[in-house]
C-alpha cells in the first residue's frame, strides 16, 4: 500500500462526484445557489490517499460517502426519514456565520454537466461557503440531506430557528447543526443549566465513537477486498456465467423474464436487475447463495417436468392441434377452426388438460393428472376418441377407408397389408 495524490479524474471515477484538485485538498460542489456566497461546497481533508500495490487505485473509503450509525438520526428529534444522510463536517475560513436560510429560494444539486457548465463559465468556486468532511473526532457540524419525498414527519419550525444554513433543492433539503444536535424547547432555564454546547456535546460523544468505529472497520475491510479483488472478480465471472444459464433455463421453463446479473467494464462492481452493487466478499456470497437456490428451483422444476414426459411422447406422434406446456418443452400452435371443434391440450404442472372449443367456447375440458395409475393411457385414448390421434392397435384410420367399399374388401386390399407390414 502507498499513499499517492490521484489525478482529478482518478478522484471522478472513484467518488462518483464532479471533483476539482487544490493545492491540499480535492473539493467538489453539492449545491449552486443564486451566487458562489450561496453555494455550498464540501472538500475532503487531504489530497493524499491510499493506492492499491500497483498504485493505480484508490483503495480508501469514498470520503463523500455519508455514514449513519444506529440512532443518529433519530437522536435529533427533527423527524428525519431513514432516507436522510449525514456527513461530518466543519466550517472553513470563507463559511461565515450568516449562512443562507431562506426556505423560498430554490437552489440546483450540482452534476457533472453542470459541473461542466460552471468549469466553462467564470463561476467562483473560491467564494462558495466550504465545509471539511472531517473524521467524527474533530467534527463540528453535521450537514443533513433529507430527500422531501420522504419529509411529511421534518420540524421545519425548529429548523428553521436551529439550523446554521438551509439549502432547499427540488428534491432534498441540506441543513447544517452541531454534531450533536438535539431539538428541545427554551426558555426554562435556570442557573443550573448547561450551555448548548455542552448539551450537544453529551449527546454526540456515542455518536462520535461508533462512527469512528464504523469507519475504520469499513477502511479495514476496503484494504482487504483490495487485496483479494483478483480472486473475488475471477469467482464473480464464473457465478455471472452460470447465473445467465441457470436464470436463461429458468425463463424458458416458466415463461417469464427473470432478473440478470453481470459485471461493469471495470468488474469491479455487479450489475443486478439494472442496479449496481459493489463487488465484496459480502456481495459474492449473497448472489452465489441465489444461485444455490435459482439451482434447486430448475432442479424442481425438471423433475416436476419429467412427469410430463409420458404425455408429451403421445403429443409428439404427429398430432396437429394447438399444445401448450407450462415447461416450455412443447408448444405447438395450430390455427383454429372456423367450424367444427378445436382441440388443445395444455401440459400444465400437475396434470394435462384436454379442452375442446367450438366457435371460440369451451364445451368440454378433461384433466388428466401425472400421479394417477394409468393417466397417460386414458389421455391417450381421449385423443383418439376425438380423431386429432390415430388408434394405435390398428394403425390406421377410419377416414382412409374409401366410400362405397366394404370393410371385407378395406380389410383385403394391398394397401392395408402393407400399412400392417
């Protein structure tokens, strides 16, 4: 391991943020107000991170990534949904105390194109308020994101009164207080009473702890998936190969599309039913664990479908009629007719169901189920009796006997001796 200062692109690709370098930190902007003195930007507190053994990745936690523990964001009793997140942060030297907190103004989330956007304009980014992501030791603010999709239950009145600036977008709310903060009511003091400070303080130590805890646990474990990244993307492609068999088998049997799993370009990261999830022994042995079980359900699946082999035997003797089955074994379609009865079989997963329709209506339908004692006998004879099947103890059939003759002479002619040979 090395500790190296990325390229800004290095810091794009591996934060997933529009990033710009300083001489001692990388900064990138959350929120464009109406001017830079209302836009909030958020820089790390180094330039420096740890590189993979050949020094080409970053191997350190994504430091824009909010932590929550347990806790923390009910303890502020300001309502905030589970959809909140929150970094630990302080103030720079251009951040000032008169944050903007007028909940009217609409201000815009920065992306990269409109990253893009103010790198071609002559935006400062210098002027923006800044603040630290800073470990929860030396932390003093938290900033809050609340998505206002899920903000029925927030206490804009304590906010409103507590916060020490508000950014309002059109799809969250970011607000700042002191680590620590709790909502309460004022105005009962008495010369007893503890400072703000001191309240908050007491409150945010537990926080601080198991924070700190929780990230170095999770730096830990960064360092080892590094190490084992090899290893771990050779077992992704093989469950990635078998899972695409497994579920492609699996589709064609039931007859529905079932969710895919594949890799990034970089295959680093897994790709499951369109969302992505980082590659980690964690990550593998959840979609090895559904593969297991996708196996058992094709295994299931075939020794449901081979009780249905007998039946399916019978249907392949060149029967001309519409068949369904629920496996995907044999499907056969036939157009209906226009007069006269039509019959089709569907080979469902218990029993086979002969049905006869005249003019688009049911008139009659037969099941016949796999378990029972000589079922495919009687599904056999059934077909028969409806002329879509030929009688097989004679081998031949009643339509080939010409009008006007009789049957002696049927019986004798060439034709039936040789159709008997």
């Amino acid at each position: 391991m090395c500790m190296k200062r990325p390229t800004n692109d290095e810091m794009v690709l591996f934060t997933g943020r529009p990033c710009f370098g300083t001489k001692h930190r990388f900064g990138s902007p959350y929120i464009k107000g109406k001017t830079p003195a209302e836009s909030l930007i958020l820089y790390t507190n180094t330039d420096h991170f740890r590189m993979d053994h050949d020094g080409e990745k970053i191997v350190d936690l994504n430091p824009y990534e909010p932590v929550l523990c347990r806790g923390m964001l009910k303890s502020m009793e300001l309502g905030l949904s589970e959809a909140a997140t929150v970094w630990w942060v302080k103030p720079m030297s251009n951040f000032g105390s008169d944050a903007p907190k007028d909940m009217e103004d609409i201000c815009e989330e920065v992306d990269k194109k409109l990253m893009s956007e103010l790198m071609c304009s002559d935006w400062d980014f210098l002027s923006m308020r800044a603040l630290e992501l800073t470990p929860p030791c030396k932390a003093t603010q938290w900033l809050v994101r609340q998505p206002l999709a899920d903000a029925n239950r927030l206490r804009w009145d304590a906010l409103k009164h507590d916060a020490l600036g508000i950014w309002k977008t059109t799809e969250s709310v970011y607000f700042m207080v002191p680590v620590g903060y709790r909502s309460v009511f004022r105005g009962l003091e008495d010369e007893n009473d503890i400072t703000d400070e001191a309240f908050y303080e007491a409150n945010a130590q537990k926080f601080r702890d198991t924070c700190q805890q929780m990230l170095d646990a999770l730096a830990d474990a960064e360092r080892r998936r590094s190490k084992k990244l090899p290893e771990l993307q050779a077992s992704a492609a093989a469950v990635v190969e078998e899972f695409a068999l497994v579920t492609e088998a699996l589709a064609t049997m039931q007859g529905t599309e079932l969710p895919r799993l594949g890799l990034d370009a970089e295959n680093e990261n897994f790709i499951f039913n369109g969302e992505s999830e980082r590659l980690t022994e964690g990550t593998l042995e959840k979609f090895t664990s559904m593969l297991s079980q996708l196996r058992e359900q094709r295994q299931e699946l075939k020794a449901c479908s081979r009780r249905a082999d007998g039946f399916r035997e019978i249907l392949r003797e060149n029967v001309k009629i519409t068949i369904k089955d629920v496996y995907g074994v044999l499907v056969q379609t036939m157009p209906a007719k226009r007069f006269g009865k039509t019959v089709e079989v569907d080979l469902q997963s218990e029993e086979a169901i002969i049905t006869v329709l005249k003019g688009g209506e049911v008139k009659q339908a037969s099941h016949f189920r796999y378990d029972e004692v000589r079922s495919a006998d009687r599904f056999n004879a059934e077909l028969e009796r409806l002329k879509v099947k030929q009688r097989e103890d004679y081998d031949y059939d009643y339509d080939d006997i010409p009008h006007g003759s009789s049957l002696f002479a049927f019986f004798s002619s060439k034709q039936f001796a040789t159709r008997k040979a």
